[in-house]
C-alpha cells in the first residue's frame, strides 16, 4: 500500500539562498523551470503548470470552494476507506508531462501493485495518469473545463469530474475512444464509475448539500455485485 500523496511542492532550504524569481500568472515555463520556481515560495500552496501555463489560484473561499471540496473527499474517503488497493489524494502534484503538472482538488488511484496506471517518484509525487481526477471549479467558463480537461485527455484520465459551483452542476466525463463522454445518470440521478465499480455519486443530492442521501447512495454501490468482484480483482496478485 502506497502512502497518500503529499500536498503541494517541497521547499527546500538550499533553494531559499538562491535568488530564483516567483511564479506568476500566466508565465509560460518548462515543467524543471515550474518546479525550481515553485520550491523557491514556502508560503505558495497551491500553483499548476497546464500546457506549460502558470496558474496561481486566488484563495479558497468557504461556500465556493472548501465547502464543497470537504463534500467531495468525504463522498471519496468513503470509498476509498474500504477499498484495499486504491489510494486517495488531496490537492496533490501529479507530474503529468513535461508542460503539465496540476495540482488537482482530488485524485484516486488504483496501487501500481493491483495493475493502477501511475506511480509515486523518489520524491513522493504521482507521476503518470490516476484513474479519476475531481475537480471544483467556478463555472463551465474555468480552465477546468478547457486547458486542463484537454490536457487530461491527452494523457490518458481515464475519469474527469468536475463540480461547477456557480451553475450548481457536475459533470462526469469517461474517457472513450481518446475523447471525453458525459457518463449518463439513471433514473435516480445517480453516475456509477466504470473505473471504480461501486463508486456512485447521487448527483442531485449533492448539489442539494444532502450528504446523508449521498453517502447511502454510495453504500449501496458498495454492496454490489461489481464492487465486490472488483475488491477481489485488486486483492490478486498480477501475473
């Protein structure tokens, strides 16, 4: 079992005598330069490279961001609690290419050891592509659903899910055919994973701020058929 990844970028000591210049909105650098840059401002929490863009985010505000951001993990946490071999994320740097290195809301991802698709550095960063990346996002009119989700796209997301606050609405995106497709609700408003088999999100009740009804919602996903077939896949060992 891997350990959960870390928030943020290190800073080290060494880097702090070195006069480096700050990372700024809008500078266009290689993913090394991003990186030595961003080491450089211990008091920067949060910065992303995407299409070789620098993205500084302005500070979380509580009913806008932080509020529903502890909704998503509790939703995920859940999941992932009972989940042997699937590790979960928050605010995390993933070392996705050389011109994209984001620092999504939330990530999940299956252990390298039961078949996931990325893997943790020497210096304890996800590289490569997680399974699912969550995201909280302003509107429809945010990078989320532009440079990054392109971004994503290329490198192989398999899962993108994006909450708009503003316009009260998620979406869900599966990865098909090397093009994002709106994964489709059932009767009860609720998306089911293809990645994660027993990860259904009721996605009217969590727009409603209902987590009670979203948290049952997910444990009946995780009282199938599927989850538990896919509990057992994850438990072998490959071959």
């Amino acid at each position: 079992m891997v350990n959960p990844p870390l928030t943020g970028m290190p800073h080290s000591n060494q880097s702090s005598r070195v006069q480096v210049p700050p990372l700024e909105n809008g500078d266009r650098l290689s993913r090394h330069e991003f990186e030595r840059r961003y080491q450089a401002m211990p008091h920067l929490k949060k910065a992303e490279l995407i299409e070789g863009v620098v993205y500084v985010p302005s500070p979380s505000r509580f009913r806008s961001h932080a509020q529903p951001h502890a909704r998503l993990m509790t939703w995920l946490g859940v999941y992932q609690a009972s989940t042997h071999g699937v590790e979960l994320g928050d605010n995390p740097t993933v070392r996705l290419d050389l011109d994209n290195e984001p620092q999504p809301d939330a990530v999940l991802l299956i252990d390298r050891r039961a078949g996931g698709r990325s893997r943790l550095s020497e210096d304890d960063y996800i590289e490569g592509a997680p399974e699912l990346i969550a995201e909280i996002a302003a509107s429809s009119a945010a990078y989320d659903l532009h440079d990054k989700k392109r971004a994503y796209r290329r490198n192989s997301i398999q899962e993108y899910l994006v909450w708009q606050i503003f316009e009260n609405k998620l979406d869900w995106f599966e990865l098909r055919e090397s093009e994002y497709v709106p994964l489709a609700a059932n009767a009860n408003g609720a998306i089911q994973s293809r990645v994660f088999p027993g990860l259904w999100l009721a996605v009217p009740a969590l727009l409603e701020c209902d987590m009670a009804r979203v948290l049952a919602v997910l444990q009946e996903g995780m009282n199938s058929k599927e989850y538990a077939e896919f509990v057992k896949q994850l438990s072998e060992p490959l071959s």
